[in-house]
C-alpha cells in the first residue's frame, strides 16, 4: 500500500553525511522530516545513496539529548562506563543551561590557570559546519593561547594533505570527481567509492561506461571492480613497493613529460635515481601484482592524454600514508596529467565537512586557509583581529593529546562533536585518557561513548535544525538549512561557543551565522568572491573564484602552483613496513573501515531506523575459504584480538575480503573495533594506522 506524503514545507539543504556533498530537499510535516530527495547540485544532479535518503530520523530519535547535564559528585569516571550498561541518570544530573555553561567554563579556566595553554586541548569536528569550525579554533586559541585544537581530519587524510601541501603547496583537490568524465584513464586507489562515497561512484561507472579506462587498486576486492579494465588486489601495506614500480616503468620506458617537468617540477633526477630500484620484477613479489600488470598499468596511465587518480583511506591511514601520497603526487607530476580537464589528484574525503574544518582552521599547526601559527607575521594578523597572544608553537594532533593526557599534561577537553571514545585507535589508552581528565566539556546531539566520559554535557543541533556552511570534497561551499526546531532545551552550536567564549571574558557579539561567516572569510583569501550574499544567491561556489560574478575554478594548477616560487615538488619515497606485522600470534591482517549503511562511529547512522533494520550488529568478514580452514560456521560468534585487546562479534563471509585479512566496520559500539587497532602514527600526517595490524580469531568462549 503506497501512501501519500504531503508535506507542509521543503526545505533545499545539503546531505549532512559523506563529503560527496549531495544537495537535497528535505520535506518536513508537523516538525519532523519525512522525506529527502536529490536535489540538482553540482555534485549529485539529482542523485542520492541510501544514506542521505533513508537516514534522516536520527534527528527526532529519542535519544537526543535535550537538557544541559552535569556529572554526579559520586559518579565514578569508569573508562567504560556506557558498556557496563548505566543509567545515564544516575551518572549525570539534569542542570540549568547556565549552570551547565558556568561549570563548563569554570573547569577550563581552572586548567587554564595551572597550566596555562598547555593544560588545554579541543577537538572539534568534521560534521559541523565551516562557521562552528572557525568558532571553536578560535575559542581555544584565543581563550586560552592553545594550538592544541584538532579534529577527525587527523584520522582520515591529514596525511594527504601533508602530501599535497608539501608537493603543489595546496592540500584539497585539483579537480572535481566530476572530471572523471573528461578523463581516458581513471584511478581508484586505496577508496571504496561504492561504500563511501555512493554518489562519486556512480559518476565513476558512467566515466567507464563512456570508454575511460578505470583501474581500481586495493588490497580487498570490490563491487566497482566490475566495470574496471584492471583490477589490482595487491598485498595490504605494499602501497609504495607497486606505486614506485609504476613510477619506475614511466621513467625507464620514458613516458614522462619532459617539458612539463622542466617547466613546473622540482626533484625529478632524484626520483628517477630512487626508483630505479624498484622494478616491476623486484616489487611484485612484495605487492603480489605480477610485472606484467604493474607495466600495464604504468602504460596506461602515463600514456593516456587526460589521467585523474582518486583516493581514500586506504592510502592515508598507514605509518606510511604521507609516502603514499608522494608517490601518487610524483606519478601525476612527471606525466603533467593535473591542471586539465580530465586530469588532476582528488582525494576523496569522508566526512560532509571534512574539507571545510580543514580550511577553517581546525588544525594545530595552522590558523585559517593553512596559514602557518609558528609564522609571526600570520600571528601578528590574527592578534590584531582577535585582541589577545598567541601561541607562536604549532599544537598537538588528535592522538599525541590522548598521549600527553596521560603524560600528566594537558587537563581540561573540550570536545564538540567529535566522538574519539569511538574514533581514535587503541581505545583502553584513548578511553584511559578521557578518563584521566580533571574536566571534559562534551557538546553532541546524543549521549556518545565519548559524552560518557564528561564533566559537562552541552545539548547541541542536529545537521537539519541549523544554518551554515559546509565545504564538499570538490571544494564546492554550500548552505546547510534548518528544516526542523531544535529539541527540548538544546541549542545552537554557534551560541553555546558564544556563551562560553563570553564566560571566558572573550566579548563576541556575533548576531548570527552570516556575519561568522564573513569573519571567517575575511582571514580566508581562498574565499575571496564567495560572500554570504552570494552563496545565498547561487546556492553552490566552488573555490577559489576569481570574481563576484564569475564561477569557481574547478580545475587548478594549469599555470603554477601555490608555492614560493610556482613550482611543485616531488619527494621519493622509501619502503617502510607496517608497524606491526603478522606472526604465529597473530597471524590475520586486519584492516578497519565503513560500510554503505553506516557513517564513522554510528552515533547518526545507528540511530536512523532504516539503516540499522540493513546492518543492525557488528560483524568481522573473512574469505570464506579462510572460516572453512579454521572450521568456524556462518553467523557464529568469534572473538578478535591484537597485542590491545579483544572484541567479541559476529562472523561474516565476504568473497572481498582477500584470504589472511579480516575486516571490520567501526562503527558498532557494542564491538568498538577501534579497541584492537594499532595507534601508531605516520610521522608527517601523524594519524594512525588503521588499515594494518596483526589480529588473531578463535570462536568465542560460551558465556
Ligand atoms: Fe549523502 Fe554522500 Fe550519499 Fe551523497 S553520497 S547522499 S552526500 S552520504
């Protein structure tokens, strides 16, 4: 029986999910949602995937949180506390907003006071918007002369652009996803779109459809994989080995861009002397792809007119990840395949504003648009507009704060969105920290694993009760509408930063999202031309515009590149193993991840009723040759273990899932996988390494 909807009013918004940045109408009857469909952006012409059509009731669940809560005196800060099944309420107490607010400010200023900058540390997120991002870099710089502020970008493609900032001086994407459709060869490395970033995916296929060639390379195999000419399944943590024999081939056949080279690119020679170790002959053992398709590939790509490479998170989370990217930069560089249509380096980023905190300033080493802290004529900039000193030191990244928590340094947390309960590696030592805190001020939608751990929790908005703007994977700027009233007592993020910031003797005034914004702005010069006015006016602006009434440049570095002298640079890399290699204690690889129906640690997804009834429990996928081996049956369950900890789930079969891996989403709070991953840090993008580390399963034990 099919039924009507007839709403009172659509709302045109933005999918508040993945980075893909898919345009939406949402359509709203009596205060609540009841329908999203596609909206024609330039990102998704109409199309959305099961995430941003089906997953928008997590807005009204009942779980939100509605009333400011302040821990109980005699509540014990257990490191897993929401695990051993407690009533939040007999670990919290309800409170006044301005009681929640006072004692939020209270404890940071009392860390503040002993310890000064260094007692202090926030970590803001990657699903707010581009105006609670700057607002809260801010707070914690200007309140409390900290650096120590960072997000999730750490644990997804810090690496990345450490990669892209250090090679073309600009650490987003040269080209639209949509540039696939100009391109002969497509890459995919390391990503699975399919999963992800639904939406890409589907312009993915089409490309090939039309006659590029699309190479997909992982260490799994995948649905995507049907539509590709070549399809690479190499040995996990070889990333370099195959990627330098590639670079070996287009040198040795000389398929590189001479002019090219000698016009924009520094470090060629050197290369060149790097990889001619790296032959196909020598890597393909290590990467388990035969010379054959490693010179086939090499061909391809360096020989087609217009290439484009795309890549995820199988490059960026690995001790090795920023060497990775290297490569990948070196492969585009010396074939001059970026800067034209159809060519260019696209990271895909995760979250829907991973792009966007990013630029604005959610990083410790730099204030907005990248511009470095340790820089003094950059600070001077932002002393001036801000009224007060700053730390002239660059701050610490997501993990090394964990680190320095239970160094008896940094004290006091302040937590906005963000759920590293659940997100960061190795979680004893994360949840250890939390817990060590004297004072950690959360501020989320829901009781996350994380808000367990606060002193005070600050009840916040949801993606579709607020305004803002969110910058997508292709750097399109886009605004994110209210559709529905807050719950209860909760309020906008934007003015609890404001109340706090005010608590602190900060004096911010600010009358809404727009004039945020165009603060904002007015330290960003990448949104030169993209006022509030204008982005109300045309809906989408791709940065960087080169007038108020021009579009965007999607495509970027045709000329020079942003670097002191316009020429980019090249870095060759060296093999460097995982950190952690299989042995006969553990002999899996395990590697984590998403799934289609679930986004990062599920605190959204979990609770929007159609994708939990699609994937409601957590589950480890092992090659069902790999479960006959071990005598194990379907759907039992088994216990995984590293050298961390262990977790108890269901087994899958997954034919993707090569033999002598496991996978596992980390997503499930009732299994968080991220209590076995190995919190190992590549040196440069410093985040962990969550793709690779030794595990080892055995049926679990009978209750
Ligand atoms: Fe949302 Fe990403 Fe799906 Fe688009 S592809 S609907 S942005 S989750």
């Amino acid at each position: 029986k099919v039924r009507a909807v007839y709403p009172d009013e659509t709302v045109d918004s933005v999918c508040p999910f993945c980075g893909v940045g898919c345009l939406t109408k949402v359509s709203v009857k009596s205060g609540k949602i009841v329908q999203v469909e596609g909206r024609d952006g330039p990102a998704n012409e109409n199309r959305l995937c099961v995430k941003g059509r089906f997953g928008f009731d997590y807005v009204a669940s009942p779980e939100r949180l509605t009333k400011p809560l302040i821990r109980r005196d005699d509540a014990p800060k257990d490191q897993n506390i929401e695990l051993n099944g407690s009533n939040y309420l007999d670990v919290f107490r309800e409170a006044t907003w301005d009681e929640a607010l006072d004692r939020a400010a209270a404890g940071l200023q009392e860390s503040y006071a002993a310890k000064g900058g260094a007692g202090i540390s926030g970590f803001g997120s990657a699903k707010g918007s581009n105006e609670e991002a700057y607002l809260f870099q801010k707070l914690i710089r200007q309140g409390f002369g900290s650096n120590n502020v960072d997000h999730c970008t750490r644990l997804c493609h810090a690496s990345s652009v450490a990669a892209l900032m250090e090679g073309i001086g600009s650490g987003a994407v040269t080209a639209p996803f949509r540039a696939a459709l100009d391109a002969d060869c497509v890459i995919v490395i390391g990503a699975r779109p399919e999963q992800n970033h639904p939406v890409t995916a589907t312009y993915l296929k089409q490309a090939a459809k039309k006659g590029s060639k699309l190479v997909i390379m992982d260490p799994r195999h995948q649905g995507l994989m049907r539509h590709a000419d070549h399809g690479l399944i190499f040995k996990p943590g070889t990333d370099v080995a195959m990627l330098n024999a590639m670079l070996n081939v287009i040198i040795t056949e000389g398929l590189y861009d001479r002019q090219y080279i000698a016009a924009h690119v520094d470090g060629f020679e050197a290369l060149k002397e790097k990889v001619s170790e790296f032959t196909p002959e020598a890597m393909a053992p290590v990467c388990g792809i035969d010379a054959q398709t490693l010179r086939d590939v090499a061909r391809l790509y360096a020989s087609s007119g217009k290439s484009i490479i795309f890549w995820g998170m199988g490059i960026s989370q690995h001790v090795h990840s920023t060497d990775n990217v290297r490569c990948l930069i070196a492969m585009a560089l010396i074939t001059g395949h970026i800067g034209r249509p159809g060519t260019g380096l696209h990271p895909l980023r995760g979250q829907n504003n991973v792009q966007g905190a990013s630029d604005a300033g959610l990083i410790p080493m730099v204030f907005p648009d990248y511009r470095s802290v340790e820089d003094p004529n950059i600070r001077a900039e932002f002393e001036d507009a801000w009224g007060r000193t700053l730390d002239p030191q660059r701050g610490l990244t997501v993990v090394e704060i964990m680190d320095d928590i239970i160094a008896d340094g940094i004290e006091a947390m302040y937590v906005m969105g963000e759920n590293p309960a659940m997100s960061d590696p190795d979680q004893h030592h994360a949840r250890k920290a939390l817990t060590t805190l004297k004072h950690l001020v959360v501020q989320d939608i829901f009781l996350t694993e994380t808000a367990w751990h606060a002193d005070v929790i600050l009840p916040a908005s949801a993606h579709a009760e607020k305004l803002g703007t969110y910058t997508n994977t292709n750097r399109q700027v886009q605004i994110g509408r209210p559709c529905v009233p807050l719950p209860g007592e909760a309020r906008a993020d934007w003015e609890l930063l404001m109340e706090l910031a005010n608590r602190l003797d900060l004096d911010w005034t600010y009358s809404g999202v727009p004039e945020i914004y165009e603060e904002m702005r007015s330290h960003m010069p990448s949104l030169a031309h993209i006022s509030w006015e204008r982005l109300e006016r045309d809906g989408t602006v791709t940065y960087p515009a080169d007038a108020d009434d021009t579009p965007g440049n999607e495509i970027l570095f045709g000329d020079s590149f942003p670097t002191e002298d316009g020429r980019a640079r090249i870095v060759p890399t060296d093999l460097v193993p995982p950190a952690e290699l299989p042995d006969s204690d553990f002999p899996f690889v395990l590697t984590t991840g998403r799934m289609l129906e679930h986004w990062h640690t599920g605190a959204m997804t979990r609770r929007a009723t159609v994708l939990d009834a699609l994937e409601p429990e957590p589950v480890v996928s092992m090659h069902p040759k790999d479960i006959r081996a071990a005598g194990f049956t379907l759907g039992q369950q088994v216990t995984v273990e590293t050298r961390r900890g262990a977790i108890t789930l269901t087994l899958r079969a997954d034919r993707d899932v090569s033999s002598g891996m496991l996978f596992m989403p980390f997503c499930f709070s009732e299994a968080p996988a991220n209590f076995l991953t190995n919190p190992q840090l590549d040196p440069y993008g410093k985040i962990p390494e969550f793709k690779f580390c030794a595990a080892r399963i055995a049926p679990a034990m009978a209750e």
